[in-house]
C-alpha cells in the first residue's frame, strides 16, 4: 500500500492506487485534526483530497516528530507546498524549471476519469486532444483500454500538433511512442521510433470468394423483397462455412444479431474506418466485444442468416461515418519513412527520449 523511506525525517512516496493522506499521517503518527486543520487552512490545500496515481508526495517533520511542511507534486512542473509555522498553515505553489530545452514543453496526463477530461484538467487544448487520439488510435482503444494511473506524456514545440506522445499504461512493460515527422509535402504523420507508420493496411478482401455477387451499388432490385434499394457494400459469393478474416487491424465493436444482416461482426480500424461483416454463420472462437483482432485473423464463417438468399458475404466498409465502396475507396498505404530521411527523424526521435 504504502512505501517510503526515510532521510532524516523526511519522508518520500508515491502515490499507490487507493492511497490517502490520511493513511500518510497516520504511519507518521500525525492526528487527524492536523490533517483536518490543514485541508481546511487554505482552498488548494483540498486538492490533496484526491491524489493521483504515480505523484511524489514528500512530508517533513521536525526532530520531535512533529509536522514540519510537505511538498506534494500536482503537475510535471509544479509542486504544492505547504509548510506549518507557530501554528499557521502557509500554502505556496513552486514551478520547477524546465527539464528540456526551451522550445519544447512536456504535459503530463495522468489519467483518473477519461483521457479528455484529465487532459483538459492538464492543459491541453481540445484540437490537441483530438490529434493525440486519432494518432493513437489505430495502437489504443480509448474507450476501453485505458486504466487509472495510466499516463500520457505529450512533448510539443509550441504547435498544436505534439512532436511525441507517450502512453505509459499502469501494467508493467505496456507503453507506446510515438513520433511526430513533416514528409516533403509538409504533411505531418505520426510513427514508431523505428520510422513506421501507425496505421494498418487494408486486405483486398475479407475472404477466398467464387465471385462477386452484389456490387456497391445505389440502386438494386432486391430478390426477397423484391423492391430497388441501394447496396452500398459488397456481397460475396462463397461456401457456407468459409473463413472471413478483418481486414485490417481493429477492435471488435460487435458481435450478434442485427436484423436483416444476421450475425453479425463490427470491426473500429482506427479512427476514421469501421468494416462490417453480416451473414456469418458463426463467429470465431474467443471473439468478444473490445477483443482486439490483427489483419487476416479469422472473425468468422460464411453463413446466410438475416435477409439472405444463400451463402455468402456482406461486407461494408465505413470511412467517417460514411458507407465506401470497398472496391475503389483506398485506405491509406501503409507508409514508413524513407530511408532518406530515417537518419533525420531517429536523431530526433533520440533527443526526445534523451530528454525524458
Ligand atoms: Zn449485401
């Protein structure tokens, strides 16, 4: 729960999940009415209230063992004190100096409730925020991956676009980095420190079909109902029971019935893409919503439940919201740096990380 060690009487921690101040005083053998007058002595004294995960907390007592001050780490660069004289709280907020050089700034986001909300609550701006999630998307699910105490660490020159994200989870070992570069076009990509990019590539297809039975089409006769209705998807024909495989890596958002399109598999690729597989006769072992997938993973089995005339496919491919003809819209290229400017970008990519 609790760790420190003591240098004199000063005492070091950092802050454990479930950790209070009040456990911090009472193994110091400090009262609760200290405590009490201490929170109440000053407004910004309450934010001890609520410490967060991974900040340093120092408390210093004199040699009777009596309270001295404490320091308490609120930010990357800023640290609240407060120091007890003849009876009096005084409360005083210190900026450190910056531990990089000038023309960049490092933001930590320590994460309590969501990834906006906290990193609102640290200082970033609302474009930023969506940069940081769209560059992170196709390596991080937002809404399910993250975990209190997990931390971002944003490194930027003064632009809205960061030069570095850092997500350090709480599980031991988990973190992603990436890189901000500017190609030649001036376009700005994020990518590992290795130079590749982020997002996935796309299949052609998402099974060993016979043929194309249904193209994209925004108008269609329908054989069951027997009315025109667009098809904005492609249905493939192939033997029940055939693999289907995701297109590219992605979240499971679903996986059920869903009306006329049967069972059913929704896949997030991303930010900007969502891919959908209907008809499926079963899904693939081990699949649930949140799960993961890679790119040619098995996710099912051709089938012919909902609104289907026999065995085959449905597939959609959904670009911001938008149904895309999957056989003519082009998902991005799977691009790394070239070579000529890998030199560039990993010297970069090495001061950022030297500077942490
Ligand atoms: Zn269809």
């Amino acid at each position: 729960m609790v760790s420190a060690y003591a240098d004199h009487s000063t005492y070091y921690f950092t802050i454990k999940r479930g950790d209070s101040l009040s456990q911090y005083f009472s193994k110091l053998g400090l009262s609760n009415q200290l405590l009490a007058n201490l929170l109440s002595a000053n407004k910004s004294n309450q934010r001890l209230n609520q410490l967060a995960i991974g900040h340093k907390l120092t408390i210093r007592l004199h040699n009777n063992r009596r309270f001295k001050s404490l320091t308490y780490q609120l930010n990357s660069r800023t640290n609240l004190n407060i120091a007890l004289n003849d009876n009096r709280f005084s409360t005083l907020f210190n900026r450190q100096p910056k531990r990089i050089p000038s023309d960049s700034s490092t933001t930590w986001v320590n994460i309590n409730h969501s990834f906006g909300v906290d990193a609102q609550k640290a200082g970033v701006g609302f474009n930023t925020i969506n940069l940081i999630v769209k560059a992170l998307s196709w390596q991080l699910n937002f809404n399910t991956d993250l975990k209190k105490g997990d931390q971002f660490i944003i490194i930027s020159n003064g632009s809205e676009k960061p030069t570095a994200i850092i997500y350090q989870s709480i599980i031991k070992n988990k973190s992603i980095k990436v890189f901000a570069y500017q190609n030649k076009h001036g376009n700005t990509h994020y990518y590992n420190r290795l130079g590749h990019s982020l997002s996935s590539s796309f299949l052609e297809a998402p099974l060993k079909y016979k043929h194309i039975s249904s193209k994209f089409q925004l108008r269609r006769y329908h054989p069951i109902l027997e009315t025109w209705h667009p098809h904005r998807a492609v249905d493939y024909a192939a033997n029940y029971g055939t693999p289907v495989y995701s297109t590219a890596n992605g979240v499971i958002t679903k996986k059920g019935r869903k009306g006329a399109l049967g069972k059913v598999v929704i896949i997030q690729h991303g930010f900007d893409y969502t891919t959908v597989y209907a008809h499926l006769s079963r899904y693939a072992n081990n699949l649930y919503k949140g799960k993961k997938v890679k790119k040619a993973q098995i996710i099912g089995y051709v089938g012919s439940t909902g609104r289907s005339t026999g065995p085959h496919l449905h597939y959609e491919l959904h670009y911001k919201g938008k149904r895309k003809n999957p056989l003519t819209h082009k998902p991005p290229a799977q691009k790394s740096i070239d070579s000529a400017n890998l030199q560039d970008f990993k010297a970069k990519v090495d001061k950022i990380l030297s500077s942490l």
